[in-house]
C-alpha cells in the first residue's frame, strides 16, 4: 500500500459520484418553472400537481433505507452507475410521455433511482477523506445539488421558453445517461482499488460493514437517530417545496413578476442554501462540535420564515430574506455527519439512507399538502389553463413552513454531542 491519495483524485473519485446529485436535484426542482406547461398540458389542478412533483419525492424516500444497504453491500460506484442510468430512462418518460400516468411513471422512476446519490457520496466520502472532514465533503455535496438547482431555475425556465418543457427534460435525460457511462468507467469504491490507503474506520477496513440487517436495527435502535431524521426534514421541507414547486407560482401571482424573475428569486435561496452547508458543515468540523451550531442555524432560519410570513416586504428585499433563510436551512448538512458519528462505524450506508429518507419523505407530505391548501381557498380565477391562488390562499398554506422549522429547533435540541468524534462500537 502507498500512502493516502492525493486530494485531487478523492475530489475526482467523488465528484463524479456528486454528479449524479447535482442531476437529481435539477429534476427535483425543475417542475417549479414548468407549472403551468404541466397544468396545461395534462389538465390537472393545484392538489394534482403537488402530487407529480411529489412523485419523485415518494419514491425517493422509499428508496432511502435499501440505498443505504445497498451502497453497504453493493459498493458506490455500481449503485451510482446503474442509478444514473435508470435515471436518464425515467426523464425520457417523463418528457415524452402522452399523459398523466406517463408523467407519474417518470418522475416515480427519476426520484427512485437518483435517491441513491446522497447515499453513496457519504458512503464514497468515508473511504476517500479523513473523518474530521466528513461534514466538509458532505457540504459540498448539498453545493453540488443545488448548482443543479439553479439550473433548474432561470436557465431552465428560459430553455423551457425557447424550446418546449418537453425537449428541455428530454436533454437532461440524454446527459444523465452519458454520466452513467463515465462514473462506470472511472470511479472506485475505495482508493486500494488506485494503490493507496483508505481512510475508512479501522473496524470497517478489517471487518467490513454490518450485516444488512444487523446494520438497519443498530441504526433505528438508537433515539439520537431519530432525532437527527426529523430534524433534517423539517428544516429541509420548506425549502424544497418553496423553492422547488410553490414559490415561482407564488412570485408570478402574488407579486406580478416574470416567470424568470420569480425563477432567479428561487435560486437565490438554493444558491445559499448550496454556500451555507459546505460552509456550516466546516464550521461544526473546526469548532469540533455539531450540536450548538446546528441548534443556532435551525433557530435563526424559524425566525426567518416567521419574517417571511407576517412582515409584508417588496419583491426586492425578497432576495436576501430567502437568501438568509436558505443559508440558514444548510445546517442539516450538519446532520448527516452528526448522524454518522452516533452510530455503529459499519452502518454508514444505512445511516445515511435512514437519515435522508425524512428530507425528502416531509417534503413529499408537504408538497400535495399545500396544494390541497391552496384549491381549498381558490376562487374560481384561471388563467392560459392554469389556476391562479391569492395571496390569502398562499398565507394559509404557507404557515406550515414556520411549523416545520420550529419542530426541527425541538428536534436539535434534544440530541447529544458528538463532538465530531466516530463511535468505536
């Protein structure tokens, strides 16, 4: 064995792995700028939106706890490698498809196959770096997804424009399976596979990762676990549902702005919800701790969404109060590390899986949720197709994010250090 590799080919290792990420949280985003092309074309309501947006959010959940074994057992790169691909199939679907159920089919099949990215960059991430940069990495990945998400927000609503929603998905779905190809070829689950020591856990270099089983009922045993899986949820929900499918229909309808604007004021919390994890996540990592500025962030973005909520501001200043609230929320990345180091070294895999399952599974809720809401306080004006809500009807549905964050700050509060330190059993 040489020594450890260089830090180039770990970020190249992962990276690659990353871009499967970054591809699925632009399909999880991308619907926000094609709501009315959907509604439009597929002749659905608000309730009925929410829940093809949230088709991907269901089975990405679902998928969670197997991504974890799987990456466990299987190893990153043939799990990432065969996502990605199933991925690319399941937006050709979607982009094609004729009707309604085409469209569930797809955004069923995206969510299920790119569940696995989160789960494997962790997994990549603990055989690639040391552990006292395990928050880092894990940030860089919510950078990495959320490029995706800007992407989904003013270059896609722009292709959309020029193009048809239809072709715009369709040349994602190209590049998703043009990503499989590569990853396949180049990755490595651990830097042996290149000549070099891993940094993975000495119990895990000598013994492997638990059984599947065994992993799953030393993970869901332990409360601190649970505390962390509602935790990142609740915080991660408003969020994805504002930014990903209500808050450009809110923007356009409440504030009378363009689509691209709405869309640029969006991506403008996902831009910071990218820059506030990888930046949290090195803080928790150099101060050695995660539970106090986890607790502070979740706090600080509460009152940001109660900002949001009761105080009525100009579209303007809608840019850095979504970007506040945004950065704030990227404190769940340190979530995922504290997770990690609570549990059994060789349940990393499941860890994660169970961890990330609440992320998109609340969010999943939340979205048709809303929508529901929203129909409910309708008033009968439509407009090109598409259902127009007042700002009533928004206020009504949008209390829920203040809930949800107030319930994270419970959560936080209610776990134990960890002091950035792995569990020796």
């Amino acid at each position: 064995m040489k020594n450890y590799s260089p830090v180039w080919l770990g970020w190249l290792m992962w990276g690659l792995v990353a871009m499967l990420y970054l591809l699925g949280f632009f399909q999880r985003m991308a619907p926000a700028v094609m709501v009315d092309e959907l509604m439009r074309d597929f002749h659905i309501s608000g309730a009925l939106m929410g829940n093809l947006s949230a088709a991907y959010f269901y089975s990405y959940a679902a998928m969670q706890i197997p991504s974890g074994l799987l990456a466990d057992k299987i190893g990153p790169r043939r799990l990432s490698s065969l996502a990605c691909l199933v991925s690319g199939f399941g937006v050709l679907i979607f982009a094609w498809g004729p009707n309604i159920w085409f469209a569930y089919s797809g955004r069923f099949l995206i969510g299920a196959s790119v569940a696995v990215a989160f789960v494997t960059c962790m997994k990549l991430a603990g055989h690639w770096f040391p552990a006292n940069k395990f928050a880092t990495v894990t940030g860089v990945a919510l950078l990495f997804g959320n490029i995706g998400g800007v992407l989904a927000g003013v270059p896609l609503s722009e292709a959309v424009a020029a193009a048809g929603w239809r072709t715009a998905m369709a040349a994602s779905g190209i590049v998703a399976l043009v990503t499989a190809a590569v990853m396949w070829l180049v990755v490595r689950d651990d830097p042996s596979a290149y000549g070099y020591a891993s940094h993975a856990h000495a119990s895990v270099q000598q013994n492997g990762s638990l059984p599947a089983v065994a992993a799953l009922r030393s993970v869901i045993a332990r409360k601190d676990t649970w505390l962390l899986f509602f935790a990142g949820g609740f915080s991660a929900a408003p969020v994805l549902v504002f930014a990903g499918l209500w808050g450009v229909p809110y923007l356009t309808q409440v504030y009378d702005l363009e689509r691209s604007r709405a869309a640029s004021i969006t991506s403008t919390m996902l831009v910071a919800w990218a820059i506030g994890g990888p930046f949290l996540g090195a803080l928790s990592d150099r101060l050695g701790i995660r539970r106090l500025p986890y607790l502070v962030s979740v706090i600080l973005a509460t009152l940001l969404w109660a900002v949001f909520l009761f105080v009525q501001l100009p579209y303007e200043l809608l840019y850095p109060l979504l970007a506040a609230i945004g950065f704030t929320s990227g404190a769940l990345i340190i979530g995922f590390a504290f997770a990690r180091e609570v549990n059994h070294p060789g349940t990393a895999g499941a860890t994660g899986g169970v961890v990330n399952m609440s992320v998109l599974g609340i969010a999943a809720v939340m979205q048709p949720a809303l929508g529901r809401i929203l129909d409910s306080h309708w008033d009968g004006v439509v407009s090109n197709g598409a259902r127009i809500y007042n700002s009533a009807a928004y206020s009504s549905a949008f209390i829920w994010f203040l809930v949800s964050t107030a319930l994270s700050v419970i959560m936080v509060y209610c776990t134990r250090e960890s002091f950035c330190r792995v569990r020796d059993c």
